[in-house]
C-alpha cells in the first residue's frame, strides 16, 4: 500500500479557533509522512487550500483533526465514513478526497428522492462512501467562490450543504435547453478556466453522430443512410432509394415521436411510434413531404433507411451495449441487453413497452453455436468502434456511452444509435453495485490523476 495514500477520519474540533491555523495528525501517520512538529504543509479540498502548521496527537486510528476556523474556510461537511487522503511530499501538500459531482438539473421530489435516478445516485453515493471519495449532486451555477451548493446523501435524506468544488464532474443533465444556454456555457468556461474536468458534456445529436461515424470507413458498412429532413429535392430522391424509412427527432430520447414510412399499394403509410396515435396516410410523394413538415413542427428531424431487423415472434430486436473508458482509455462493455419490443411496435425501446433480456443468452438461444459467440463478438466491436469513433472526432471527454446496435434478417450488423447520456433506471439485481457506478468512478479517478501528472 502506498503509505501517502490513506483513507483517515476528518473530525472538527469546534473548541480550536486560533490564529495560526493548526492540523492535527494522528502521531503513526504522522510518522510514516515524514512531518516534523510546526512544519508548515498546505491542506487542500477539491479548489480550495489553507496553509497550516502540523502536529502529531494521540488516536485509535488514522486521523485528521481540523480547527473550526479551518474547516468554516474549507467548507467540508460532516464525514462519518473515512475519507481518501493523499501526502504529496515534494509539494508539502495533504489532499482531501479527490471529491466527485454529478451535474443535474432536477431537485429532488416531494418525497425527497431524485424518482427514476435515486437508486442511481445512492449506489454512487455508497460506491464512493466505500472508496473515501466524496460524492455530491450539484446544478449549474456560478464557480466564482470556489465552494458551491450541493445535495448530499445521508442517512436522513439528500441535504443541501456549501461545498468546496470537486475535483471532476460527470455531466447528468437531462435538459437539452439548458445545455444549449448561456449559463450551461459560462459554467464550463469556469470549469476549464480552473482545470476541472468534467465528461460527457452534452447530449449527441443522431444527426452530428451519423455524421462522425461516417468518416471511419470501415464503420460505413454499418450505418443506415441519412439525411437531414428539410428540402424537398433531397427528400424526394431519399425516399426512391428506400421502400421503408424512419422519421426521427434529430434530438429525441426513448423513442419517442419517430414514424414509420411504407409505401403500401401506392400509398405511404406513416406510422407513429406512441401506442395511442393513428396511422396517417399520404397519396403521393409530396403529399407525405407536406404531412411531415406539419408533424415536425420547425423541430429538426432525421430520415433514415429502414433495416429488416432480425425478429422474435413478430417483436423487433436490438441491443443496447453500455461502454466505459477505463484508467487505459480503452473501451470496455460493462453491460449487454437485447431489447425486445412490444408485437407490431416499429421500436424496441423499453420505454415504449419492449422487454429486456440479457442480450449473450438472448443470441445463445436465438442462434446456434457457434454463430451466437460469432455474433456477440462482431456486436461488441463494432460497438467499442463506434464509441472509439465518437471520442475521436468530438471535442467533448466521453467516460460513458450507450450504443443501440441491431442485426438485420441477414445477420449484419447496423449502428442505430449512440447516447451519451444513457438510462440509468433500476433494472434487475445487483448484489452490490452495478458494473456501470464502478466504472464511472474508476474513470473519474482515472482524469483525476491525469490533471494532476
């Protein structure tokens, strides 16, 4: 073990308020740092430091003691777990944490918790309790003092508390306009103006995405022709090479607002994704052209080339495969399922109705031995390619992406969709914390030290 590296108890000692700021260490780490009794070392907590003078004092186990005073200017609250705690000794330095965010823009509910997301943000929360890293969720908002209001999970429920700023945030923010405002702007120009890493900065458009992948050949095979939906020259020449296409929201999440086209006996049949909403119907080309630009409403919207997706039993199939960076920046799957959609349904969201299965024992029980194994193989790297591709051709750090893959009745396999802010609703068991919380704390860890080298 690195003996600069421990995982000690903060206390305040509310009874210490003097003029000369005093750090009190228990006396065997105080040893084994190398200190000497009055040396002036320089306490740090995520953007804020105080310079103090150490002294040793007897304890049951690693230790540090903090002055009121000390801790008022540090703005560290109240850890019952022990917290990771780092020595430089070059720089003469103790660093608190490093202390972790996840950026939100939701409050918590009536009840208290963050709905779909709680379970989310209290696996984080134990996850990190466990590590000695402090974890907080926190909204856009000034940066200016070097400390900031965040929610913090304890016993009792989520507290609001001033908080030194962490050391990285991963962007959560399910606002696609408050990521498009001023304020969402001036809050990263302070966070790169203070080093402060922060990733997945903001939600991937279908189209910007169509249009990165499109520049790695060998990704090509595999991705569905698209084109901006607007002019009708383009429209009309899209909609000859293709006897079934999606009509999707540039910006739309859970498939939601999509349509299906079909040319049935010399009709288009144009068929929305929600359970209640009719089918519409168009005469002639340009009938459907005038029909969509009613049902786009000004929004930007994509057509995209219909795949005949493998099925089951009349549901359409897909797979979403979860993938994280790890400390080499390499893509790892942390998780695979086949989703199944509802009979009939043009998309296999869950959100939609679609069922969820784990998508290796789907493929084994779909397809024979060995195709199964062949196929996962071929799915898991395209998806790292995808995700490879992404971080390449992005100006944006991404930790964590969600990638919709599908097979057609050929068994090729076709990049749906990229999502950079991928589901986090509770699914299943996990005996202690699922494979994706871990991953996106080893990955915080991993830029935390990279700022730092």
């Amino acid at each position: 073990m690195n003996i600069n590296h421990q995982k000690v108890f903060i206390t305040v000692n509310p009874a210490v308020t003097r003029k000369k700021a005093l750090l009190f260490i228990e006396e065997k780490l105080f040893g084994e740092w190398g200190l000497h009794f009055g040396e002036p070392v320089t306490i740090m907590a995520g953007c804020r430091s105080v310079p103090v003078l150490v002294q040793p004092f007897p304890s049951s186990g690693p230790t540090l003691k903090l002055s009121y005073d000390m801790n008022q200017f540090l703005s560290l609250p109240a850890f019952s777990d022990p917290i990771s705690v780092f020595f430089h000794p070059e720089e003469r330095n103790i660093q608190i944490g490093p202390s972790f965010a996840a950026l939100i823009n939701q409050s918590p509910l009536q009840d208290g918790t963050f709905g779909e997301m709680e379970k989310f943000y209290q696996e984080m929360t134990s996850y990190c309790n466990q590590q000695g890293i402090p974890f907080y969720l926190v909204k856009v908002q000034s940066l200016q003092e070097g400390i900031i209001e965040a929610f913090v999970g304890e016993q009792k429920g989520w507290q609001t508390l001033t908080i030194p700023i962490p050391d990285v945030f991963y962007n959560r923010i399910h606002s696609r306009k408050l990521e498009a405002s001023p304020s969402f702007e001036l809050f990263k120009t302070e966070l790169k103006t203070q080093s402060i890493p922060m990733f997945n900065g903001r939600f991937l458009s279908k189209y910007d995405v169509h249009q990165l992948l499109s520049l790695e050949n060998e990704l090509l095979p595999s991705l569905p022709d698209t084109i901006l939906f607007g002019e009708q020259e383009a429209f009309l020449t899209f909609i000859e090479r293709h006897s079934i296409i999606y009509f999707k929201p540039v910006s739309g999440s859970q498939g939601k607002n999509i349509c299906r086209l079909t040319q049935v006996s010399g009709k288009w049949k144009i068929e929305p994704s929600g359970k209640k909403q009719e089918l519409l119907f168009a005469d002639s080309d340009e009938q459907l052209f005038h029909t969509l630009k009613k049902l786009s409403r000004k929004q930007a919207f994509i057509l995209q080339q219909g795949i005949s997706l493998y099925e089951t039993d009349q549901r359409k199939v897909d797979f979403r495969i979860l993938l994280h960076q790890n400390e080499l920046l390499n893509w790892k799957v942390s998780s695979m399922v086949a989703r199944i959609g509802e009979q009939g349904a043009i998309v296999s969201n869950l959100a939609q109705g679609g069922l969820m299965k784990n998508g290796s024992d789907f493929l084994k029980e779909a397809f024979d031995y060995p195709d199964s194994g062949r196929l996962y193989q071929k799915l898991i790297r395209l998806a790292k390619n995808t995700a490879k591709a992404i971080v390449e051709h992005h100006d944006e750090s991404f930790g964590e992406l969600g990638i919709d893959l599908a097979l057609d009745v050929d068994k090729n396999p076709w990049i749906i969709e990229v999502n950079s802010k991928p589901s986090k609703k509770f699914q299943g068991n996990y005996e202690t914390f699922r494979p994706s919380v871990k991953s996106i704390i080893d990955f915080m860890l991993t830029l935390n030290s990279e700022k730092h080298r």
